[in-house]
C-alpha cells in the first residue's frame, strides 16, 4: 500500500454550521463545564455537548438555599483542526461565546493524555482569558477519569454601586488587572453508546486577585456537570 501524503481533513460544511448554530443558542448558556478528557478530536471530527450545570456557594443561605436559578444549560462543540490540535467554541454566561484551543503531543492511541489549552471569551458586560492543563487516562475503552486546572482572568464592566460613597470617602479606582478565578476539575467520561457518552463532574472555583474598583468579587463555588456529547460526523472514535 502506498503512502498517503496531504493535510489533514478539515472540517465540513456541517461541522462549521455546528459552530454557527452554537453562537445562535449562546444567549442559552453558561460555559461553565470542562467537559472534555486531556485527547483532542480527529482531524474534521465534530463533537457536541449538552448538559446541565449547577453552582452553589456560601450567597446561597441569603436566599434561604439554592434555587432554579443555581441552575444553568451547557453547550459546546470541539472541531479537531490538526492531528494533535482542536478548537472548543461554548455558550457563555448568557449572551456570550468562550473559545479555548486544546494542544496535546501524545500519541490518541495511548491510553494517558496531557493537554494544554489557551482560551477566553466576551459577553455584554464581561471579558475573559484563561489557561490550563487537562490529564486523563483511559482505564476502559468505555470509561476515562480526567482532571483540569485553569486560570481565568475577568474583567467586569457596567457594575455601579446602587448608592454613594459615605461622606468623606469615595469608592476605589479600577486597578485594571481584573478578577482572577483558579478552577479545579475533575470528572468521568463514560461512554453510553457508540456514538455518545456521558460526563460527570465536579469542579471547586477558587477566588485569586480581585480589582476592587469593578464592583464585583468572585466567591469560592461548588460547580457539578451532567451532560452528554454526541459525534455528529461520524463513529466516536476519540479512545
């Protein structure tokens, strides 16, 4: 047999009117969920997730426990670009999108993977930007435990106090470096089907450096995942 010599496939006009059709439901979701093992998707490979995310924190208890609206849809999509390389593109805090582009240098086929990812995101009132690291391992061509830690950065606009500073004072100047967030992840890929899984997920937010002239100021969150991700152009075939 010959060798096969060219670029890798890129993805179909089906694969981009995934990510189109991600953007139209932004304003739907909270891109809040890791959702994804340390392995990128195969060259033109589509993979689509959906599920429910639910935050809770110490705010909780002033409104006499959680309620519907610690609750939030999750949306994504994961294109592979290149054999070692893809791209996520998620519905974010409301009308907004968050991207991350994933790396990971081993070989799919083995059963441990390590990924570094690069990403960020805007909604109306809000910026971000973010770095990580993702491992997994497949104990089962069925089942894969993963980690992740991340650092987002936020920048918070149009956040004015409802009231005027005591006499004699005045609020503190934005310092401009943001709101900084460590993520902690870790969570199960199951696979139900052969062209869909599940994962599980949990995840602790930890707050870091807070601009005290944006008017907002992270607290530690509790953050659990439940959803399923489809292949939409073809046999899961990530393992």
């Amino acid at each position: 047999m010959k060798p096969r010599f060219g670029l890798p496939r890129l993805p179909s006009l089906a694969s981009l009117a995934s990510l189109i059709g991600v953007a139209g439901l932004a304003s739907s979701g909270c891109g809040l969920a890791l959702a994804q093992t340390a392995k990128t998707e195969p060259p033109g490979h589509v993979h689509l997730t959906a599920g429910v995310v639910r935050v809770t924190n110490k705010n909780d208890a002033e409104r006499h426990g959680p309620n519907i609206s610690n609750y939030a849809p999750e949306l994504s999509v994961r294109v592979g670009l290149a054999e070692h390389f893809d791209l996520g593109v998620s519905t974010w805090t409301g009308p907004g999108l968050r991207s991350d582009l994933k790396w990971s240098p081993l070989d799919r086929k083995r059963p441990f993977a390590i990924a570094a990812r690069l990403g960020g995101g805007a909604s109306e009132k809000t910026k971000m930007a973010m770095g990580g690291l993702i491992a997994s391992y497949d104990l089962a061509d069925w089942f894969t435990p993963y980690g992740g830690v991340t650092f987002g950065n936020y920048w918070f606009y149009g956040r004015e106090p409802s009231e005027p500073p005591p006499v004699g004072t005045r609020y503190a100047d934005r310092k401009g470096y943001g709101d900084g967030l460590v993520q902690l992840a870790v969570g199960l890929q199951i696979k139900t089907a052969p062209g869909g899984t599940m994962h599980l997920e949990y995840q602790r937010w930890i707050p870091a450096q807070n601009d005290p002239g944006d008017f907002f100021k992270f607290v530690a969150n509790d953050v659990v995942f439940v959803g399923l991700s489809f292949c939409l152009n073809g046999p899961c075939n990530w393992l």
